[in-house]
C-alpha cells in the first residue's frame, strides 16, 4: 500500500461508533505497518505528506485512533498500525472553563478536537520546564498516556487563578480542580 493510499485507508478501517464514546484503541494489536507521513505540530495542526489537513472531521476522527506505544506514537484501527510523529503532545488545549473556586473549583479545558477534559486526580496538570530556556510548558493529561499541551493563552488564565500553598517546605503557586491542588510554579 503506497503512503498517499494510507490517511484514507485508516479512515475506511476505522469502526462505526455504535454510542458515545472512543474506539477501545487499547484492546487493538494489529501488525505495524510501518510509519507514514502524518505529523502533529506543537500548534496541534495535523499534517499529511507535509500539508494542513484541513478537514476538522477528518482530524477528528484520526484523534480518536491515536495511541502511545512507549515514545511512539501511533494510528491504530483493528487490521492496521502506522506510526506517525508528533512535534509535542497530540492535542492542544485551547480553551479554559472555570466552575466554582477554591478547592472545590473545577477546571473544564477543551482541547483542539473538541474534546473536555476536567483537571483532577484523573486528568492531572503538569507544568515542566525547558533545562535551556527555563520556559514552562503545561500539560493536561486527556487519556491513557496523552497529554495535550496548554495554550499560552489558557496557561495565562490558569496562572490569574493561582493561589500560594506550601509543600515541602516551599511556596508554590498552583491552581485547584477536583479537589486536588496543581502547582505551577515557585512563588517569586
């Protein structure tokens, strides 16, 4: 099967959804077949053969079938396996709904393929920091082992809603949902 063949391929193997929910990518361990040419940028913009694809269903559809074997990450459908690149995380978190406050405060983030994720014990928030910039990068886990990285624009609000608390013996600052307490950064 030639790699232009490949995106349309997956599509078509892809199996109908019968409720709500994500294909059970988990259960699937079809042969690899080896990498194609689909690439997730830092921005969240999926790519095939080096252009946009610019079909949000399609890119939609390819979210629900992505896993991480190990630092690979891959396409899977029952008969199939492809390897594809990611610049950073699969998806990106784009925007923030805030319910309640305090420790009883819920953080609602919708990720570039529509899809909610509500921070806590569940779905943690990690921030790491670049060894050569120091620059944070924030992550929300969404499932299994994906992560989707925080806008800049929506780390800004997380960090207008910080609060100081002490662990360790340090002040952090870190922001609540679930009722579990997320620090983002040492307090200055």
């Amino acid at each position: 099967m030639t790699d232009t063949n490949k995106a349309g391929d997956l599509l078509a193997q892809i199996p109908k959804a019968e409720g709500k929910g994500l294909p059970p990518v988990h259960l699937w361990h079809p042969a690899f077949c080896g990498d194609i040419d689909m690439r997730i940028a830092r921005d969240g913009t999926w790519y095939y053969m080096g252009t946009p694809i610019g079909r949000k269903p399609m890119v939609k559809l390819f979210s629900t079938i992505i896993r991480r074997d190990g630092d690979k990450y891959v396409l899977v459908t029952p008969v199939e396996m492809v390897g594809i690149q990611v610049d950073d995380a699969p998806f990106v978190a784009v925007s923030l709904q805030v319910e309640g406050q305090g420790e009883q405060q819920l953080l609602r983030f919708t990720s570039n393929v529509e899809e909610e994720i509500v921070a806590g014990a569940e779905h943690p928030i990690r921030v790491a920091i670049d060894p050569q910039s120091a620059e944070p990068a924030p992550y929300v886990h969404v499932r299994s082992n994906l992560e989707a990285l925080i806008h800049r624009n929506v780390f800004y609000q997380l960090v207008e809603l910080a609060v100081t608390r002490e662990i360790d013996g340090q002040n952090w600052l870190g922001v609540w949902s679930g009722g579990v307490f997320f620090p983002i950064g040492l307090e200055p």
